[in-house]
C-alpha cells in the first residue's frame, strides 16, 4: 500500500511526459467505454482490460472511478464549449450558428448511450453537479444570446421572451435521455435531438428567418445525400 501511494503522490507531484500520456490514454479509452455502453455497466476492470494494463495503473492515476468519471465529463463539457465558441465566430447569422451547433450534437449522440445522463446523475452526483452547471449556466447564455444575435439580424420574431425560451431549450435538451421518453419513441439519440433543435428554431423563426431554415435544411439534405452516394 505504502509503495502505491508513493508513486501516485510521484506522479502528481512530478509527472513524466510518459505519465501525461498515460493519463491521457486512460481518461481517452474510458470516455470511449462510457459513451458505448454508459456509466454503471462500465467498470474499472473493463477500462483496465481494453487497456491491456492492470487496475492498479488505473488507480495511481485516478483514486476511483468518480474521479475518472469527473475527469472525462470535465473534458466533454470544455470541449462543448470549445465548439461553441467556434460555431459563434465562424457563423453568417444566429440560424447557421444553430446548424452548425446541430452538426456536432449529432455527431456525438451518435455513439453515446442513452443511459449515460441517468447513470450519471443516480451513480456519480459530482459529475452530474460539473453538466447541470454547464448546462444551467454557460449553454443558457449560448442560447440567449443567440436569440439577441436573431432578433438583432431579423432571423427571429422581436416578442420572443429570451429567459423563459432560453430555459425551455435548455430543459429540452434533457428530454431525449429520458428513459419514459427515448424508449417509447424508437428513434436514435442523435434524430430525437435534430428534430427538436429544428422544432424549436421554426418557433424563433420571423418569416425571413423561416426562409433561411429551409435554404440550410435543402444543403443539408443535398449533403447527406451526396454522402450516401459515395458510399
């Protein structure tokens, strides 16, 4: 025991840049794990395996699975941010900033569990407590200040009321992960959050706007049919 804490307190004190990498490997293969199968069926002993590294390594690097867990939502969570930050800068206009911000949530729901928000708020409340703040807080503003980027183009209708519409989407973006929903609606993750991101932007939409929902929606069909046909 004594050996083991040594070289955990080595580690934090003066890691290597192996130990950065193997860090690294470790919070990568457990965020693959957890968004393939969720939080609770996946376990210390089967991130070790996939590893091919005893649970011992695992634990001079993380003190147990919360910990690990915390670390992998901390990562999700700033990366969202990241893409936001990015969508915000590279976008025409307040609707092509929604597209594009559906671009990514698409593609990560694609491989995530949809147990994963449940687990995590029965199993590991630390972690859950890091995704309620970012959402309550940080994709709030996200979404509130994308709708004064819309009045202010002409994009959206100029009665929306910001606070209650920016506090509806952001409790909507829950409803897919709910068990008494997503498994009496038998679509993916990914479709059921496109089609109320899309729901809910026609509710913003001025008829200028409306317009323009359907010019990006035709390029995004016309590009998921061009792909298909490659493949």
């Amino acid at each position: 025991m004594e050996t083991l804490v040594t070289q955990i307190v080595s580690i934090v004190l003066h890691p290597t840049m192996a130990d950065i990498e193997t860090g690294i490997r470790i919070k990568g293969k457990a965020h693959v794990l957890f968004m393939q199968y969720g939080l609770r069926s996946v376990s210390m002993d089967d991130i070790a395996g996939n590893l091919g590294m005893s649970k011992k390594t695992i634990y001079q690097y993380y003190a147990d699975k919360d910990e690990l867990i915390e670390a992998v939502i901390s990562d999700e969570l700033l990366r969202s941010q990241q893409i936001c930050e990015q969508d915000q800068q590279c976008s025409d206009n307040a609707i092509h900033e929604i597209f594009l911000a559906l671009e990514m949530v698409v593609d990560m729901m694609k491989s995530m569990n949809p147990s994963l928000i449940y687990d995590m708020q029965k199993y590991h409340p630390k972690a859950f407590q890091k995704f309620q703040q970012h959402k309550n807080d940080y994709l709030y503003n996200v979404i509130r200040l994308n709708m004064e980027r819309g009045i202010r183009e002409g994009f959206y209708r100029e009665d929306i009321n910001l606070d209650i519409l920016s506090r509806f989407r952001v409790e909507s973006i829950m409803l897919p992960f709910n068990p008494d929903f997503h498994t009496r609606v038998k679509y993916s993750l990914a479709k059921l959050e496109e089609e109320l991101i899309i729901h809910f932007l026609y509710g913003l939409a001025s008829p200028k706007g409306y317009k323009l929902i359907i010019k990006y929606q035709q390029e995004r069909l016309k590009l998921s049919n061009d792909e298909k046909k490659q493949h």
